[in-house]
C-alpha cells in the first residue's frame, strides 16, 4: 500500500538533510509503529509524505497504492486515500468545525468523481462517529481546533480520520500531550478503523501508545533511516533499555 | 503667506469656482453656505503635503470638477441590498421617477435641497454644525466643500423604531455629484441606514439623541471615480452607533469617519472590509473623539488585498480630560495576496484623562500557510482553502454589524469577490 523507498530529504532553507535513504512498506490491513528519538526525522517524513512546504525531496521515492504521491499537491494525496493525525493540529479562527470537514469530504468526493454528500447524511455520518469518540456536537460548532484541549485536538483529528476514511492513516505522535483516558479514547477510535484495505503508519516517541494500538511491525528511526525493525517486542525493548542501548547495538 | 498655503488657496478657489453658488435658500442655509467658502478658502484644499494625506494623493479627489449633467441617462438598476432603494440620487439629483421616498411609522423623510429653502430645526441644527466640530484636530477641506456646494440628499428623522431606509446614489460620466445627508435619530429611536452606490463627495451628518440607535451599512462595489466621503456623528448618552462599509475595489475611495461621544455610556463602532485588488485604492480614515466618561469606542478594520491594490487606514482616538473610563479599541489588518500589494496603517492615541483603558493594533501578511496545508491536506483544494480563510479573515469584521442578514448579505459579497477575482 505504502512503499517508501530510499527517500532522502532536506531542508529547503537550510541545507540540512533529514531523511537518508528511508526505505519501509505498509502493506494494507497491516499497523506498522516508528519509533525513534528527538529529531531523528519521524515528523520530517510525514509531513514530507502529506505534501507540507519547505522540504526538498533529494532521492528515492514514495508510492501509494502504485502511484507517486510526493508528486501531487497536499489535497490530490488526501483525495488519494493519505491522511496525517497532526502532532500539533491546527487553530482556525472563524472557519467552522463542520463546514471545514463537510468541505473536505466533497472536495475528496469531488476529486474521485463520487457525488456530494447530502447535509442530512453528513451529518448523521458525523453525529455517530463523534459519539464513538466522544466529542460533543456543541464543540464542532466552534471553528476549528479553537479553544479545544489537547486532548479535544487529538480526538479531532481522529474523528476527520474517521470521517474521511481514508486507506493510509499516518499518526504523528498522536499520544503527545494526552492523559491516560483521553489516550485510551484516542487508541479505541483508531482501532474501529482498523481494516483490511487499510493501513496504519503510527509515529510516536513512548511504547506506551502501543499498548493500545497493537502494532504488526515496529521500526526504529535514527539519523534519518530505519535502522531496526522487529515485532511488537521491539517496542518493549525501547521502554526498557531507551534508544541509546538499541543504536550501540546497530552500530 | 507660504508657497504652500499660496498652493491650497488657489486650489480650493479653483474647485469653489468650478461647482454653482446654491440659490434661492433660506437666510440660516445661505449664511451656513457662505461661511463654509470663507473656511474652504482660508483652509485651502487638501495637498500631498498635508500629512493627513501622506499615504493618499488628494489630487484627483480636489481637482475642479463642475457639476456632473442632470439629464444624464437611465442608471444601472440596484441589486445592493436585494431590494429596491427607498431614495435614489443620480449625479447629485434625486430622482423621484425611480424611487419616492415615503414616511412610514417612526420616521418623517425630506430631501436636502428642500429643507435648505425653510425654516427647519433639525436641519439647522445638523447642516453644517456636525461637520465644523469635526474639524478641530484636523482639516478636512472636501467636507468644507460639501457644505459650500451640495445639491441634494436625504434628510431622516427617526422617532421611533424606523426600520430600514435604503439609500442608492449614482454618478453617471465626468464631474461632481455632491450629496448632503442629514439624519437625527430622536431619543430612544432606532434607525437602519443601508448605503449602496457611487457619489464623488457625500457628507453624512448624524446626531443621535439619548438612548437612540443608529446602524449604517454601506457598500462600495468597483467605484469608478474617485469618491471622498464623510460622516459625522454626535453621540448623546446612552446612544449607539455602528457604521459599516464593505468596499471591492475602486479606483480611488477615502472614506472618513468622524465622531464624538458627547454623552456618558454612549458607544460608537466603525468597521470597514476592504477587498481590492488591480491598482484600486481605498482609503478609511477614523477619528474618534470621546469628550464624555464611561463611553465605548470600537474601530475594526479588515483589508484583502491583491495585485497592486493599496488599503490604507488612519486610525485616531482623542480622549479628552473629561472623559474618564473611556475604552477605545481599535484593530487593523491585512492580508496580502501577492507582492505588489500595500497596507499602510497609521493608529494614533491622544489621551488627556488618566483613567482609561485603550488599545490598538495593527498586522499585515500573507495567509497563514499553517492554516493552509491544515486544509489541504484534508483534501481541500488551494483556492477554496484560500476562500475559506479570507472569508474567516473578513468576517471579524463582518461580525461588527448587529443584523446576521445584513451580516450575511455582506459575506456573499466577499465570496462574490473572492469569485471574480482575475
């Protein structure tokens, strides 16, 4: 599904290279975790994948479902089926929760060649997810991510994942800044989606997200390529012996 | 006397001779007419030079203009505001063949060209004498003009709950239209004042009484010829007033808006979207005087601007000793589409009392590209996420007028303009 192969990575600004030949493949139905220490490169590259400016791709390549996407602008990816959780969502003073999303569930549709949802089915559609995960419909009558909790903002971003439904999902530290329920709550509406034709790519600092969301594969990020990668043990291994352990051993 | 004072005089001789002495008016109009041409000629006109017009060259809006021709032909129909004006003015005329306008419940309507030729108070105590206070700080010669020359407008009384009078004017081929407006709105009265249309000079002077309410929502969509307005406005306790304009594009617009809170707990707001691109320049300036304790001012104005196109704002609130626990606000911004574009802010603050609470602010940018990849990246298209924030962007100001319809008759202009935008 997803097949990012040698991808290498800079800074426009400043000539600084981030991603060194990175190389990894989510097949569908399957969640794979990366792991990795501060400014090893994870938010790098799934900002890289979603389109986000100020990055200049050196090499390789990143395919989804066959077809390049770091091509393609940020919104032709998202109608491709990529969502990115953001690690810090976005504050938009004056435009409205559910007209944003109702935008970019047409806009998609649009971009498939699929019909406009109807305003009742949207919002039938939106009514039952937010009760999943739940987020008062009050709150997405607010503009977006405005005057939400952390934890409010990361349920958001789930609730457009679930909204959207989108084949690749890339979680970036979605665990950051929430308490144990809101983490749990965050993790069980991750779970619903997990699927078959869907896959997960979950990018987080602590093991302790991976409790929650049982990952298929893990991988260690350092320097700008994978470095490791093994079962779901592998996280534990991060918990107990830290990063600097598991890169002497790789070195 | 000066090179330059030698300057505005011949200037301001240049625009008075140009444009008819008013004829056949009462003793107290006449009086009013001729002392505005002896202050027109010792102020002179406004140069470049004047550092109240440092950011915008008067020159086009001071040139000598003669009056524009009565029998000018059929003007475009109105669709401002979704419905037929109440009063229609053609080159400085009105025209009753398009609109009457009519009393109705809480209001009694004249026009400017009748009340100057009778004995009426309350244009007696309007016509002229607003416009005079508003020149202390500041000269505002084009106003002085106005005064010296207008042919017509609409003279509104409201006395009780007036509902909404629309006022479309418009200026057909070269010269001058020079409209005069005189409205009071009576102790605990309220007034909707809706303003679409193009004049080269109008005035508006308003005074609303205590407890009164007067809102006013103006639209100026691509004015064509350099257009100068004022409003001035005395506010008795207890009063309010909102003044609102939306201005697409438009070769050249000055609009200033002056006003004195001269009662306690009176509230005056000023708000203005600006939307322009092209080389469209448009100009709001803002005087505000508090002169009364315990009274509100708010000043918010919102700029989208593209191509060439220049939005400046001058923004002054003037606090006298007496008034004590006054708040002022005021905020400008500006979003910049491109390189090219400008907004030049001027926010200044005179404060002579010691127990007050005033503010402003001032930002110009580009979208936040934040925002943006926030959008498109769930698949929202660049120019709809474009729309979307600017209209999010315009809104603040939008939000200023108390009426949600009149409030959302102004967001389908900004996506109209958003829409047409070359």
């Amino acid at each position: 599904m997803l097949k990012i192969e040698n991808l290498s990575v800079k800074l426009e600004e400043e000539d600084k290279q981030i991603l060194n030949g990175l190389t990894l493949e989510v097949p569908a139905g399957k969640v794979h975790a990366i792991m990795g220490p501060n400014g090893s490169g994870k938010s790098t590259l799934s900002y890289v994948l979603a389109g986000r400016d100020g990055y200049e791709v050196t090499g390789g390549s990143a395919t989804l479902n066959g077809e390049d996407v770091l091509d393609i602008d940020p919104e032709e990816r998202a109608a491709s089926g990529l969502f990115l959780a953001f690690q810090y969502p976005v504050e938009i003073p004056g435009v409205g929760n559910m007209t944003f999303l109702r935008t970019a569930v047409n806009s998609q549709r649009k971009a498939r060649g699929e019909d406009e949802i109807s305003a009742p089915d949207f919002l039938k559609l939106v009514r039952s997810k937010a009760k999943d995960l739940n987020i008062d419909m009050d709150m997405l009558k607010r503009p977006v991510n405005v005057g939400f909790s952390g934890g409010e903002k990361k349920r958001n971003e789930i609730l457009q994942m679930a909204v959207l439904e989108p084949s690749m999902c890339i979680l970036d530290e979605t665990d950051s800044g929430l308490d144990v329920d809101a983490m749990k709550l965050v993790a069980d509406g991750v779970n619903a989606l997990r699927a078959e034709d869907r896959g997960f790519l979950v990018i987080t600092h602590y093991q302790r997200l991976l409790d929650h969301i049982k990952p298929d594969v893990v991988h260690i990020l350092a320097n700008g390529r994978i470095v490791e990668t093994g079962g779901p043990d592998l996280a534990m291994k991060v918990e107990t012996e830290g990063y600097a352990d598991i890169l002497k051993d790789v070195a | 006397m000066s090179a330059l004072a030698d300057q505005k005089r011949l200037a301001a001789e240049a625009m008075l001779s140009a444009l008819p002495v008013p004829m056949e008016e009462a003793a107290w109009a006449h009086d009013v007419r001729a002392k505005a041409r002896a202050r027109l000629l010792d102020q002179g006109a406004p140069v470049r030079r004047d550092e109240y017009w440092k950011y915008t060259d008067p020159s086009k809006l001071s040139a000598p203009l003669a009056l524009a021709g009565a029998a000018a032909g059929q003007p475009m129909s109105s669709e401002a505001f979704g419905g037929r004006p109440d009063a229609w003015f053609v080159n400085g005329r009105l025209r009753a063949d398009l609109a009457t306008p009519s009393a109705a419940d809480g209001v009694a309507i004249s026009t400017f060209a009748e009340v100057v030729k009778q004995d009426i108070s309350i244009a007696r105590e309007i016509f002229g004498v607003l416009e005079v206070a508003g020149q202390e700080k500041v000269m505002r010669p084009l106003a002085i003009l106005n005064t010296a020359t207008a042919t017509d407008g609409l003279v509104i009384q409201a006395h009780g709950n007036a509902g909404r009078i629309h006022l479309h004017s418009d200026q057909i081929g070269d010269g001058a239209s020079i409209l005069r407006h005189l409205i009071r709105v009576e102790a605990g009265a309220e007034l909707t004042l809706l303003e679409s249309g193009s004049c080269s000079n109008a005035v508006m002077e308003v005074d609303v009484a205590e407890g009164g309410a007067f809102h006013h929502i103006r639209l100026q969509i691509g004015t064509r010829t350099p257009s100068a307005s004022h409003i001035f406005a005395r506010l008795h306790a207890s009063s309010q007033f909102k003044t609102f304009t939306l201005s697409a594009d438009g070769d050249l617009t000055r609009n200033e808006v002056v006003f004195d809170l001269v009662g306690e707990e009176a509230s005056g707001h000023v708000a203005g979207a600006v939307l322009a691109q092209a080389k469209s320049h448009i100009d709001n300036t803002v005087f505000v005087t508090h002169s009364a304790a315990h009274c509100e001012s708010r000043q918010v104005f919102k700029s989208v601007l593209a191509g060439q196109a220049k939005s400046v704002f001058q923004g002054k609130i003037f606090v006298r000793n007496s008034a004590q626990k006054t708040d002022g606000y005021q905020i400008s911004q500006s979003v910049l589409l491109n390189e090219g574009a400008e907004f030049l802010a001027k926010p200044e603050l005179e404060i002579y009392a010691d127990d007050v609470a005033c503010s402003h602010g001032s930002t110009t940018g580009a979208l936040d590209p934040t925002a943006m990849f926030y959008l498109r990246s769930r698949g929202v298209p660049k120019a709809e996420a474009e729309a979307m924030l600017i209209a999010a962007f315009a809104d603040e100001a939008i939000e200023e007028i108390a009426d949600e319809e009149l409030g959302d008759l102004m967001r389908d202009e900004v996506a109209r303009w958003m829409a047409s935008r070359t």
